[in-house]
C-alpha cells in the first residue's frame, strides 16, 4: 500500500498527516478553520484518497500559516507515498463543473513543482477565510508533492463555488495521475527512467 504519514511542528502549525493514495476516500480532517476543513474533505472524497489530518495553528493571528503549512505537509505525504513513482499514470486533468462554474486543472507529477493559479474571485472572504489564500495552498502542495500544477477557472460567479471547484478538479486530476499504470507498472514514466532534476 502507497501511505505516508508526515508530521510538521513549527512555532507557528503543528500538523500531522496520514495518507492512503489506494483508499477510497475515507476522510477525518481537523485544521481549526471550517471552509478549509470542507475543501480538504472534498479533496479527498473525490481522489479516493484517504486522509487524516490534525492541524494546531496561531489562527488567533489569520489563517495563513495553518493554511500554507497543511499544503505543505499534504504534498509531503504525497510525494512520500508515490516513493519512486515507479508504474504511475503520471499525467491527470479535470473539467469541472459546479452550478455556474467551470474549472480546469492539469497536472504532472513531474517532481518539478511549478503552479500556474489562473483563479479570480469576487470577494475577498469565503466565511471568514481570506480568498487569497487558497493560492498559497496550492502552491505549497504542488511545490511540497513535486507537481507541476495547472489550475484554470474559466467561468463563473460563486466564490464558493469557484473554490470548491478547482479543489473537485484537483482531486479528479490526482486520482488519474497516481493510479498504477497496468501496462507499465514497472517502470518510471519518463524516458529519462527517473523524475525530477532539469528538462
């Protein structure tokens, strides 16, 4: 079985995650901040990946460093549960839709990071969770996980809606990407036998 478990302690978070790449969604997530809470369950109901997390954090402050650090800490287990990603899919997108809106995200799980966030929103807070931050999110994950992370909002009006579509596309797209390719299992799925490093 493809699992991790991470722990991350700083002045600021301490987190601790468990992950099964090959569940089936099973979630129990606790990181003080509600929305934050919704978008990691979702991100793991939709994947098939199970994932705990416990999160402590100065959200007395904002909800940045408990954000920014659960991405981190998400994306190492990842990154530690794919291994050598040896006979891995690779490659994963998703078109979702969500009333009004409609997202899209490709990714490569290239182990070269690098985001590409085209996602804007109409205001400033969802609750009480700052709309800026979701960016930091996902750029913690995919620099943490090793993916080169694509995500697009083409339409819609929704914040909420916006937001929680780019984290369904996400987990739709990671879920084709870590599956075990049948045809190639064993091997690593670039020509260069390893990923990472320079193009």
């Amino acid at each position: 079985m493809r699992q991790a478990t991470v722990e991350r302690n700083t002045h600021e978070t301490q987190i601790s995650v468990s992950l099964n790449l090959d569940g089936t969604g099973v979630y129990d997530v606790s990181t003080g901040i509600g929305f934050l809470d919704h978008m990691l369950e979702q991100l793991s109901r939709h994947s098939l990946i199970d994932l705990t997390v416990r999160a402590k954090g100065d959200i007395h402050i904002d909800f940045h460093h408990t954000t920014e650090d659960s991405g981190i800490a998400i994306g190492q287990a990842v990154a530690q549960a794919l291994g050598d990603r040896k006979g891995i899919t690779r490659y994963g997108s998703a078109l979702i839709p969500m009333d009004e809106t409609l997202t899209q995200v490709a990714l490569d799980l290239s182990n070269r990071p690098y985001l590409i966030w085209r996602v804007d929103f109409r205001r400033d807070k969802i609750g009480e969770m700052d709309t800026e931050l979701f960016k930091e999110w996902f750029q913690a994950f995919a620099q943490a996980a090793g993916i080169t992370l694509h995500v697009q909002n083409l339409y819609g009006e929704n914040s909420h809606h916006i937001i929680e579509s780019t984290f369904k596309a996400l987990a739709r797209a990671l879920r084709q990407a870590v599956e075990i390719d049948p045809r190639k299992a064993d091997a690593v799925p670039s020509t260069k036998g390893v990923l990472g490093g320079s193009l």
